[in-house]
C-alpha cells in the first residue's frame, strides 16, 4: 500500500506543495501554513457574524417586518392603521340588499392601510346601512385582497371598525359586523402592490 503525503496548494501559483516544506517547490515562495482546527473555527465564526450582521441590516432582524410597501414588495405585516379620504371616495347610493360592487384595483391609489395590511392598491367606498342590523362584506378577485370599514370621523379617517385579510375563500376577504345607521367607509384593498386584478365586493345582511 502506497502512502501520499499531504499536500496544499500554493497562494501564488497553486502548484501542489507537501505540508513538510514552508517553500513552494514551483516558485520558491513561502507558503502561509493551514490554519489549526480551533484557529479555522473561530475564524469562520467571525465570518458568519459578519455575514449575518450584513443580512440583518439589508433585510432586518429575522421574525421581523421589512417595510418595502412604497417599492411595491412584500406586505409588511401589521401596523399602525393609514389613511388618506381626500382620495376619490365612491359612493354607495343602492340600499337594496344584497349589492355587488365590480371595480378593479388598476384603478386604485396607495394611500390607505389597514392593521391587519394592505399596502397595494386600495379603493374606498361610502355606504348608509338601510337599517341597524348585521352585515357581511366580502370580496372576491384573483389578487390577495384585504378589506376593512372604518367610521365617518370629521377631518380625519375615523376609527377601524374591522380589518380581515383571508378570512374568504382562497386569499379573499370577509368581515361580518353589526352596523347601525351612520355612514361607513368601506375600503376594499390588495396585499401589495403587484395585485392589480379586478375585484367585487359583495354586501349583504345576515
């Protein structure tokens, strides 16, 4: 049986040198001796914290959000609610139940979001209920849709009353909830800003 000593290779001309001599026999330069086990380990553990801190700081820390809703990207998962109603506000004028909303999210603006997401395209429309009582609204479409009511406040976007992101079928939404006689606003939204499909929005009462 044949034994080969252990070679490396050179840094310079990466001829093969036996780990017997510190001189490559090729160039005749010195060759930078393997690192020993414990040496290798804690450097590729200082490489891997650096590579971390490095991802963490591109992507943030992980079980974390990344807030790249204006880039058109990923949800960023729940925050604080955002809105702006000086944006075109469709009314509802039918108050026969139930009533089917067409509309499509190409036609919508970025500016409003709910606690439980949506920072695609969104669509808001104003709605009387005919009378007190219980109501489901729920919207089908090929996007991911998100969907939540808030109330009529003067001068500013009022209070969520509901947010639901796939309570529907698929990645539909679906908010029951017990309304009176003030005017809501219902604002059909997408989960990011890829979702530009048509939509419609159903209301009716339970």
């Amino acid at each position: 049986m044949r034994y080969h000593a252990a070679m490396r290779r050179c840094q310079f001309c990466k001829g093969l040198v036996p780990s017997s001599c510190s001189a490559c026999p090729h160039c005749d330069r010195l060759v930078i001796a393997p690192a020993s086990g414990a040496a290798r380990l804690a450097r590729n553990g200082a490489l891997a914290g650096t590579a971390a801190m490095t991802l963490m700081a591109c992507y943030g820390a992980p079980g974390g959000y990344v807030d790249d809703a204006t880039e058109g990207g990923l949800d960023s998962g729940p925050r604080e609610e955002e809105c702006d109603m000086e944006e075109s506000v469709s009314v509802v004028e039918d108050d026969m139940l139930p009533i089917t909303i067409d509309g499509t999210f190409a036609d919508g603006d970025a500016t409003n979001y709910g606690t439980c997401g949506g920072s695609g395209v969104d669509l808001v429309y104003q709605w009387v209920p005919p009378v007190a009582g219980t109501y489901r609204f729920e919207v089908t479409s090929a996007a991911d849709t998100v969907l939540y009511l808030r109330t009529m406040g003067v001068g500013s976007c009022g209070d969520e009353l509901a947010c639901d992101d796939d309570g529907g079928t698929d990645f539909n939404s679906r908010l029951t909830v017990d309304l009176g006689l003030d005017p809501i606003y219902i604002v059909v939204d997408s989960y990011n800003g890829d979702q530009l499909a048509p939509f419609s929005l159903t209301i009716q009462a339970q």
